[in-house]
C-alpha cells in the first residue's frame, strides 16, 4: 500500500522533471524559431489550423458568458437601484476573468485534445523517430510551431471572446432589460480601465504556452496503442485545465502587486 | 610517442568498420532484450540480421543510429563513440544513415512528394524546385512508384507506404542504410527488385547496409555476412553458406522454417484444437 503510493508519487516527481527539461528545451528551440524565416511556414500552418476554426467556439462562449452575467446580476443591483453600473460588473468580469480562463479552456480542449492525439499517433507510429532520425529535432519540427502558434493566437482569441462577452452583456442589459444605453456604456468605460483588458490578453500568452507545451509533451510521451493515444489526451485536457486555473491564480496575485506599486491608491466604487 | 601508440591503436581498430557495437546491452525496464552484443559492421557489405519475432531486431537496428540509448555498452560510428553524444550532435551523424523503418513511419500529413523531400528541405536550402522534383521523380521510379507524388500515406497500400519510405531513406544519399524488414508485405516480384535495389546501392555507389528481414531468399541473395539472433544473444554469424550449414538446431529450424518439437507437441496434445474452438453455447441473432 505505501510501497504504492510510494512509486505513484516518485512517478508523478519524475514525470514533473522530465516535463521542466522538455518546456525548457522546447522554449529555447521556440526563441531560436523565432527568429529564423525558416520556421515561419511551419507556424503559418499551425496558425491556420488552430485559429481560423477556433473563431466561432470562443466567440459563442464569450457571448453566453456576457449573457448568463446580465441575467445573474441584474436582480440583485436592479434591488438597488444601481443597475445603470451592470456594464461594469459585466465587462470587468470578462476582460479580466472569465473571457480569458474560459476561451482558455475551450482552446485547451480544442486544440490541446487534438495536438495530444497527432503527436501522440505520430509517436506510437514511429513518425517523431522517423523525425530524429533524418537529423532533424522533432522539439524544432513539430512543438516550436505549435507553442508559437498558439502563444501569438491565444492572445487574439481572447480579444474576440472579451468583444463578443461585451456584446452580449449589452444586448441583455440594454435590449432585454432596457437599461439606458448611454449610463450603461459611460459607467463602464470609467471604470473598466485599459489595465483591466491588458491583463486579460496578457493572461492569453501564458495560457497559450501552457496549452502547446503540455499537449505536445503528452503527445510525446504517449503510450502504445489507441488506448494511450486516448488516455494521454484525457490526461493534457485535464492538466492543462488545473495549470490554466493555477496560473490565473499566481498571475492575479502578480498583476495585483504590480498594479499597486504603480497606482497605489483607488477607491472600489 | 604517445600519439604514435594511439594511432597505430586506431589504424589496428580501423580496418574499414563503419559501424562498432561493444557489449551492448538492452533493458526494458527489468525485461532483458539484448545480452551483451558485439557487431563489427565492414563498410561497403551488406550485412543481414534475422531471428524470430520479438528476438530485438528492431531494437538493435535503433541502437546502431542512437534512436535507442544502450543500458550499458557501446555504438562507434566511423570509431567515434555515439551512444553517448547529445540530440544536437547526433543529428550531424544521422545524416549519414537511411533508416527505413518496419512500418514506413511515413508522416501522415504531408504528401508522398514532400515526405520524400522532408529530409533534403531541412538539411538543404533548396532554391532549385524543378531539380529537387526530379530528384523525387527519379527516387519513386527506383521504387516503382512514379506518378505517385501527390498521394498521402493513408492512400497508399502498406507495400507502396512502405517503398515510398524507402525512397525517403535514400533521399539524402546515405553512406549507410538501415532496413528493418523491407520485403515484408511486398508481393515477390517487387520483394526480389527491392534486393536489385540494395544490391545496386552497394554496387554502385559502396553504401552500407544492414538489412533486418524474415525473408531467407532475399537474406542469401543480398548478404554478404548473416548474423542470427536469438533470446538477445548472436547465435550465428557468417556468410550464407556459413549459416545453411551451421550446425546449432535453432539455426536450422529458423532458415528452413520449421517448428520446434516442442511447439509440435502442443498442437498434438489431445483437446487443445476443440478446446481453442469453444465458444458460448447461446448464439445471438
Ligand atoms: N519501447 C519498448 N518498451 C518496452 N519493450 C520493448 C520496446 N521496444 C521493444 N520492446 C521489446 O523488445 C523485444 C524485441 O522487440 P523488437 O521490436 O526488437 O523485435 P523484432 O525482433 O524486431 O520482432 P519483429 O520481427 O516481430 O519485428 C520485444 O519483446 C518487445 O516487447
Ligand atoms: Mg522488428
């Protein structure tokens, strides 16, 4: 029993240390990428697949998020009387939270399941040795362009759930809920600050890295068969959801003390 | 003195090995898969290895390009020691060789064409698209394969995957090519100008290779030198008048494709062929 739980936790140690060594590896092989033309097609494609289809997921799930807000908040602030201020609540849960961790989440389970099972069937058919073995680093081939493709995109797919989360918190609040449309858009840009929607997308580059890094290391070291394929995508969705919410955490912390620094006084209301 | 000693060391070692495999030894977790191996491979030869299935094979062709790191042992390419060198300076070294893998590893997203031109674009700048198109061109024509370029993997039949790999494997124009089981699946005829290809390779232009097959007719034709394998260890080792009349049973049983009395026996046992037939007595539908 303990020698189990023994060998589980030195697996899980180990698993972490082998995960540290490939990030590492893969982040200096993405910088060096970067800045070499050569690379460029190989990220163009990836950019292709990974963005241009994930459009409409994150800007269905942004326009809910703003809806359900609206509906949620609407009561408790119509009680008193502060309901013109929904803009703010709406907006500034969205740029700064929700938009980002959800279209996170979504992309984890877009992008991360399918870039796990194609980099997973590619190493159980011996395709990442076939790679190694024509002298060329699969790190540079196949996980540099997916985390630079996903490091510039989640970015910009943020800023198109935060619109579409905007959109539709105005379309509930205004439309529905008829709230005058001028006290419910000058609330919100007086106390949504241009801060507020940075971190946001700011958020995205982490959460994008996180994303390509984890798919591609379990695709990598997938397991044989149809079965492993299967299960190491189970196993990136479900990790790259816990390192999303983790890294939202450490970064508000962060944000937070770096706002402070900066603007060390404001008043909540 | 010193550095005279060293050389007259080497010139001995040298004798025209390319590849130099020193006790090596294979373990897969506590699964022991080769047990002590020693393989001097001659440069220019054609050296083929067989053994039953699941004897390491495939295990031991990876180890000669470093795909696989050795428990303990060691792989000289050209007398420089490799199992030990990183990824980076690895992959210099691999330019030399032509792996072609038991299974094509062909990559399932990109064309016949451009998994054929895969290795030369990332060794390459290429600026000449017209050349390298006849270079593709004249690669699948070895291979009977010619007008094939825009077809992907998943079209092909496991026979054409496999020589559309094989062409791959000698884009780069290796002075050394591994072949695990390249007649396997291929019908006789194209089996037989797959050995014309390994053979006109050495011909013409001296390249090594090593040759991991099941196919006895083809191993006589191509070898030079047969190595046999068996539970991990070179049970027999010479050319193939050598091993027709080697004397050891398991050599004998496995060129001539016999089975082992106690294999035999196990079929005979009365009940066994009924009992592998029982099936559930409700038959549904
Ligand atoms: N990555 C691995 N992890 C664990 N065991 C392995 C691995 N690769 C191979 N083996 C084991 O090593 C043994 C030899 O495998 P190998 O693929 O070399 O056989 P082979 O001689 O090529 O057989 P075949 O003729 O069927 O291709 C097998 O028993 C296999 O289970
Ligand atoms: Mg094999």
């Amino acid at each position: 029993m303990f020698a189990v739980i023994g060998i589980k936790t030195f697996d899980f140690i180990n698993d972490i240390g082998r995960f540290a060594k490939f990030f590492w590896q893969s982040t200096i092989v993405s910088l060096n990428c970067f800045l070499r033309a050569k690379a460029y097609p190989l990220i163009r494609t990836q950019m292709n697949i990974i963005g241009v289809r994930s459009v409409p997921v994150v800007m269905i799930t942004g326009a809910f998020v703003g809806m359900t807000l609206a509906i949620q908040a609407y009561d408790q602030l119509a009680g008193m009387g502060l309901e013109e201020r929904l803009g703010v609540l709406i907006n500034i849960s969205v740029v700064k939270e929700l938009g980002p961790v959800l279209a996170a989440i979504m992309l984890a389970g877009r992008i991360g399941g399918a870039l796990t099972a194609e980099l997973g069937t590619m190493n159980v058919t011996e395709q990442i040795d076939a790679v190694r073995s024509m002298g060329t680093d699969p790190i540079r081939y196949l996980v540099a362009p997916r985390i630079l493709a996903l490091l510039l995109l989640t970015p910009i797919l943020i800023i198109y759930t935060d619109l579409m989360g905007i959109l539709g918190g105005y379309f509930i609040s205004v439309i529905q809920f008829g709230i005058n449309s001028k006290a419910y858009w000058s609330y919100s840009a007086s106390f949504v600050e241009l801060w507020d929607v940075a971190i946001g997308v700011v958020k995205g580059f982490f959460f994008g890295v996180a994303i390509a890094a984890i798919s591609c290391y379990k695709g990598f070291t997938c397991k044989e068969g149809a079965q492993g394929v299967g299960q190491a995508c189970t196993e990136a969705f479900v990790s790259s959801f816990v390192s999303i919410l983790a890294l939202n955490f450490a970064l508000a912390i962060i944000f937070k003390a770096i706002y402070f620094t900066f603007w060390p006084i404001k008043s909540i209301v | 003195m010193e550095t005279e000693n060293e050389n007259k060391t080497k010139a001995k070692n040298e004798h025209n090995s390319i590849i130099e495999v020193k006790s090596l030894i294979k373990k897969f977790k506590n699964k022991l898969v080769l047990d002590k191996i020693n393989l001097n491979i001659e440069k220019g030869k054609t050296t083929v290895v067989i053994g039953p299935s699941g004897c390491g094979k495939t295990v031991l062709l990876k180890h000669l390009i470093v795909l696989l790191r050795p428990s303990s042992g060691e792989v000289y390419f050209n007398n420089d020691r490799i199992d030990d060198l990183k990824e980076k300076e690895l992959d210099k070294i691999r330019t030399h060789y032509g792996f072609l893998f038991q299974g094509g590893a062909l990559f399932d997203s990109l064309s016949v064409r451009d998994n054929i031109i895969f290795p030369i674009d990332q060794h390459y700048k290429i600026t000449d698209w017209k050349q390298i198109d006849e270079l593709v061109k004249s690669k699948l024509a070895m291979v009977g394969l010619d007008g094939y370029q825009n077809y992907y993997p998943a079209k092909l039949s496991g026979g054409q995957r496999k020589r559309v790999a094989l062409a791959r494997a000698i884009a780069l124009n290796p002075d050394i090519i591994l072949y695990d089981e390249p007649t396997t699946g291929l019908d006789p005829i194209r089996s037989d100008i797959i050995n014309e290809i390994i053979l006109k390779l050495q011909r013409e232009l001296q390249i090594t290779s090593i040759v991991v097959t099941h196919d006895m007719k083809s191993a006589y034709k191509v070898a030079d030198r047969i190595v046999m394998l068996h539970n991990g260890k070179i049970v027999a080792d010479g050319d193939a008048d050598y091993i027709r009349n080697h004397p050891h049973p398991v050599v004998q049983q496995f060129i001539n494709g016999q089975v082992d009395e106690d294999d035999l026996a196990l079929l005979r046992m009365k009940g066994t062929m009924s009992q592998a037939q029982f099936l559930p007595s409700d038959f549904v539908q």
